[in-house]
C-alpha cells in the first residue's frame, strides 16, 4: 500500500511539473500554415520576403490572453538593448508568471538560433553579439488556436533580414503566461522563392547559351 501512495505522489509531481513546463511553450509561430503541423527542430525561415505569418497554441486560464510579437533585430555589437547585461523581460517591463521560466528566452540560445551551427540547425549567414527589442500587441482576446487551423497575421514593425520573432501571452493580470519555443519561433531570412530561382537559373542558362554562340561563331571565322 506504502509503495502505490509513492508511486502515485510521484506520477502527481510529474504530471504538476510538465503542466508546468508546457506552460512556457504553449504559444506558437508558424512560417507558413503547413509548417503549423510539422516538428520543426529549429527557429523556421520566413524566405521570399514574406510578411505573413501564423500562429497557434491554446488558451491559458482562467480569461483570454492578449497576445504580444516579440521582434529581435541583431547587433553586430554588445551595444543592443539586450545584451550580456540586460534581461529581455525586464527591457520590455513584463513580469513572467510564477509558473513560468524566467531565464527563456536565453541570449546565448538566441544568439545560436540567429546564427545557426551545431545544436542550432543549419547555418543562416547572421551573426550578432546582442540584440535590440521591441514588443507588438497582435491581439486583446487570444482565444486560442488548433495547430490545424492557425490564426495568420501581418509581421509587426519593419521587417528585415536577420530579424527574429518570438511570441507570447499576457494575462489580465499583466504576467506573461507562455513563450513561444525556439522550435516555433521564427527568423527572417528573405531567402528567395522557389520561382525567382527558377527564372535566375533560366537567366543564367540563356547567358550561357548566349556565350557557347558567340565563341561558335569566333571558331567559324577564325
């Protein structure tokens, strides 16, 4: 009887700790609709240029959320407002949850995911030593959305490569309740559309082309 209340004291503990930790990633960020459905091991690329975006994830108890776009543009420099000296949360004057973890997003882990590399998926190109930070209001009653049938919106500010983003709830109480994952985060990295590479590579074919035709004729003549 002794070991079935353990068992049973340890699978609550268990189940109250990863309520817990899901908490902080129970908000995310999508490049495309597809993708919302996927399993991204990295921040996703928004290529092409693109301003849209999609986000799901459900709502955190017990009122509606108000959903935030957390914009991170790169530093070549530690002279960012977020920097090895500074706190993202307390910058943007937020006060995360008790059950939330205050030390996500790190700066260090930020830095890996703009710049990609071993542990951060494939290498992107950015690099920077800090970040400056802003925050956008998206949304006054997040309501929660399936993964499924994301909710889509417009990229908030300027957007520009290297630019990362990160979303994230607030409660009526004013306390951040849940942080998008890396996984689920998102980098703008304007990488061109599979149809303007197939017109450069058209482009290139005829320069070429046009290149074997005059050497033809200088052989011809010659």
């Amino acid at each position: 009887m002794k070991r079935i209340l353990i068992s049973g004291v340890v699978m609550l503990a268990f189940c109250l700790a990863s309520g817990r930790a899901a908490k902080a990633d129970d908000i995310h960020l999508c490049a495309t609709a597809a993708a919302c459905s996927g399993n991204a091991g990295s921040v996703q690329l928004l290529s092409g240029g693109a301003t849209t975006a999609f986000v799901y994830g459900k709502l955190s108890s017990p009122t509606p959320d108000t959903l935030w776009i957390l914009v991170l543009t790169p530093v070549a420099n530690n002279s960012g407002s977020w920097n090895s000296g500074t706190n993202v949360w307390q910058l943007l004057g937020e006060s995360p949850a008790a059950t939330f973890n205050v030390t996500f997003p790190n700066l260090n882990a930020a830095i890996c995911n703009l710049e990609g590399g071993s542990g951060c998926g494939t290498p992107t190109g950015f690099s920077a030593q800090s970040f400056n930070v802003q925050d956008f209001q998206v949304g006054t009653s997040w309501t929660g959305a399936m993964d499924t049938s994301p909710n889509s919106f417009t990229l908030p500010g300027t957007p520009a490569a290297g630019d990362m983003y990160l979303a994230f709830t607030e409660n009526s109480s004013g306390y951040v309740t849940a942080v998008s994952p890396w996984s689920s985060s998102l980098l703008s990295a304007n990488v061109p559309e599979p149809s303007s590479l197939v017109l450069l590579g058209v482009g290139l074919l005829g320069v070429g082309l046009l290149g074997l035709v005059g050497l033809g004729r200088k052989l011809i003549t010659a």
